[in-house]
C-alpha cells in the first residue's frame, strides 16, 4: 500500500482526537483541489498543528508534504516517520536544497504544506507580514500551484511553546480553508506574499471570532490573544521571545 507509514499515523491522529474528545470542526475543505500540485499555506501555533491542516487534505482523498524544520528529522522516532511520511527537511542555512524537493513534489502533483511564518507564533495570531516568509510564494511563482491558504484556532491550547500543554477533553479547535490565491499578472513574490498574509490574518481573526470557548476571564488565559484581552504575549513581546529561543538554539548547534 503507498504512503503506509503516513496512513497508519493518520488512524493514530484519529484516535487521539478521539482520546481528548476533540471538537474539531473542519470548513471549506472543498475548497482544496483534488488533484494536481497544491501549495496549502497555514498559520503556525502548535507542534501539533499539522494533523489539523492535515486533516484538509484527508477530506479530498489527498495527502500533504509539509515543509519541516531539520532538526525534527534529526531525531530518531519522529525523524523516521517525517522521512516515512515523505515530508521535506528545511535547514535554515542550506534552504535552497529544501526548495528544490518542495518544487519536485509540486511539479510531481502533491500537495505541499507551508508556514509561512515558519515558526510557532508566540502571539497565537497571525505574525506581522514583516516576519512572514515569501517561500510559498516563490513556489506558486515558478511552478503555477495555487496557493490555498489553511487557517485553524485552538489546536495551541492542546501543545505549544513554552510547555504549554494540555490534555483536557472537549477542547474545540476550528479549521477554516480559503480560496485558492493565484499570482495576478505581473505580481511578485513580495506582493503575493502580502496578499496571503492579509487573506490569513482575516481568516484567523473569524475563527476567534466565532470561537465557541471564549475564556470567562480573558486576561488570565495564556492562550487568547492580547489584542483581544488575553493574557498572550503581544506582537513586539513574542518577536522578542522567537529571537531570544532561535539564539538559544543557535548557541545550542555551535556548543
């Protein structure tokens, strides 16, 4: 059976969503084409956050190659199912090796998942355009993929940064697809990047609009946004924490 590995870890999703009695409420989904090379572009909240835009693609009877950090595929259990699940390895200083496999899947026809804002965004919204990556765009350019853009709230109350970490039954985590975004003519990658970033930011910001588990008390709940209230770090503060944890990591790989 192809992609064995990748459907045994699907069951194994399912029932741990089953497990944590998740409310998973999944929209749009039609929206992502059933065949062809696809580019899902989604927020970035949770380690965990994959197996919910994932679940996207399953819906449609297709699979996602996601675009992960090195370091997962060096370790040795979740390395073997990355590599098993045939997702792509990004090393920040060598990028350009990952970019090519990501262009072979697309022109091969998969589906291949990106965060644009490649890491875990502190915030739990989407990251100021300034710090968004322009790789999927690049992709779409060069490739003509359309980029779909994937957006999900709640599934950074399950597991996060910082330890955060929950097993508590009932949690709702709410995924929402958008339309495919095409380059217009004569866009650029920094253009089109911006137009994704915007359609992204909007569509988080309906999902806690309309989040059925809004906290009692907003400003002692570490997972909804400040800008709304929550006691969340801010913009300004979570872009201090990502550099403060990447020169960790970076002393960490010198050491």
């Amino acid at each position: 059976m192809p992609d064995l590995t990748y459907r045994l870890v699907i069951r194994a999703c399912h029932v741990l969503f089953r497990a944590l009695g998740l409310r998973i409420d999944v929209r749009g989904a039609y929206r992502l084409p059933q065949t062809g090379p696809v580019i899902v572009a989604a927020n970035h909240s949770s380690f965990i956050d994959f197996m919910f835009v994932g679940l996207v693609a399953t819906a449609r009877g297709r699979l996602v190659r996601f675009m992960a950090k090195k370091s997962v595929f060096d370790a040795p259990v979740s390395g073997q199912l990355l590599r098993g699940m045939h997702h792509i390895p990004v090393d920040r200083a060598h990028g350009e090796t990952a970019a090519r496999a990501a262009y072979r899947a697309l022109l091969a026809g998969e589906v291949v998942g990106i965060y644009p804002e490649a890491t875990i965004g502190r915030a739990f919204v989407v990251k100021d355009r300034v710090d968004v990556k322009r790789g999927a765009a690049y992709l779409a350019l060069r490739t003509g993929a359309p980029i779909v853009p994937v957006a999900h709230w709640g599934v950074h109350r399950i597991f996060t940064v910082g330890g955060r970490w929950s097993l508590r039954r009932g949690t709702a985590v709410q995924v929402l697809v958008g339309d495919p975004i095409t380059p217009m003519p004569g866009e650029d990658a920094e253009a089109l990047t911006t137009r994704v970033h915007d359609v992204l930011v909007g569509m988080v910001e309906r999902l806690v609009d309309a989040y059925p588990q809004k906290p009692a008390q907003p400003h002692t709940a570490w997972w909804w946004p400040a800008t709304r209230g929550g006691a969340a770090p801010a913009a300004d503060e979570a872009r201090h924490l990502d550099e403060e944890a990447r020169l960790k990591a970076d002393a960490g790989r010198r050491g």
